[in-house]
C-alpha cells in the first residue's frame, strides 16, 4: 500500500487572483485596480451621502436636519435647489416619505454593492438613473451648458460594470458564483 503526499509547491499554492488572470500584463493588471478603485471611491461617495443625511454628520446634512431626528432628505435640495424644466415636478416630490425612503435606499443600496463589487450590473443602472436624475434637478448645469459630473458618472458607473470591475478588490467572482446570479446573470 503506498501513501501520497500532496506537497505545497509555487503551482498548487498560487493564488486564486493569479490565475483569474493568466498572460495578463503589468498595464492590464494596474488598469484593474485603477477601476476597483474608481468603483470603491464612487460606492463611497454614495454611502457617505447615505450616512450623512442618516445621522446629520455635518458635512451636507446638520444634525438637527438628519433623519432619525426627523427630517428629511429630500425636502431641502428638492425645495431650495431645483431649478430648469424639472423644478415644479422636483418641488412636487420634495419631503414626501416615499421619495426619502426611495432615494435613502438608493443611496445605501449601491453604495454597499459598488464597496464590495457585487450586484455591479444593478447598481450600475439604479446608480446612474439617480445619477441623472441628480443633473435634472438643476438643468442647466452650473458650469457647462449640459454636461457635468453627474453626466460623467453616471456613465462611469455603466463602464465598470461592463468591465466587471467588482472581481478585483471585491466580491464579485464570488458573487457571480452563487446559483441565484449564475440563473438570473442581471444580478452580476
């Protein structure tokens, strides 16, 4: 009867982020981790706006006007800051419960998917539609004629999820593994 032995050599040991990416080059391995940091610092971006407005942190949000001392998240930017073609229908929605619970929810939501780099094809779209959204509030834009940064990332949201930046420094060949996103891919 003979034994084997599985000894740790450099081939069974590598790891598994080596072999995603076999014949990749030192540029093609530093453009990966420029966009998972592109998506990290935009999920940020969104948790921070979340956070803030929660706990009325100080930075855009008071503590007097967070909202679990009962004020609201739409209400004053809604109110006060809408203006072009959409500001009656912005005015409209401003404060209403269902809108706060909507956009708080987005905020958090694609936040945490684009921290972890999971759910990036969902949070790639419902990002950039709040995204555009935002730029309607106050059309025109303050310093260009149309375009500015909402414009910008929101269509930097569509390309990390078409390059699948969640799968390096993140979550998502993880999360493209389990059968509910391998039977329902849009969830990727």
């Amino acid at each position: 009867m003979t034994a084997t032995i599985e000894r740790a050599t450099a081939k069974n040991i590598a790891p598994a982020a080596q072999t995603w990416h076999i014949g990749e080059t030192t540029r093609e391995r530093a453009t990966r981790y420029v966009f998972a940091g592109i998506r990290i610092a935009l999920g940020w971006t969104f948790l921070w706006a979340f956070l803030d407005k929660v706990f009325g942190l100080g930075h855009a949000t008071e503590a007097k006007n967070a909202w679990i001392n009962g004020g609201s998240p739409t209400k004053g930017f809604l109110t006060f800051g809408a203006a072009g073609p959409f500001k009656d229908f912005y005015n409209g929605i401003a404060g209403a419960a269902w809108a706060d619970v909507l956009f708080m929810t987005g905020l958090a939501a694609i936040g945490v998917a684009l921290l972890l780099g999971i759910g990036m094809r969902v949070a790639a779209v419902a990002g950039a539609v709040l995204y555009v959204m935002m730029w309607t509030v106050v059309l025109p834009p303050e310093n260009n004629p149309f375009m500015d940064d909402h414009l910008l990332n929101a269509a930097l949201l569509v390309g990390l999820a078409l390059i699948n930046a969640g799968a390096t420094l993140g979550l998502g060949a993880t999360w493209a593994k389990l059968p509910v996103v391998q039977r329902f891919p849009w969830l990727r």
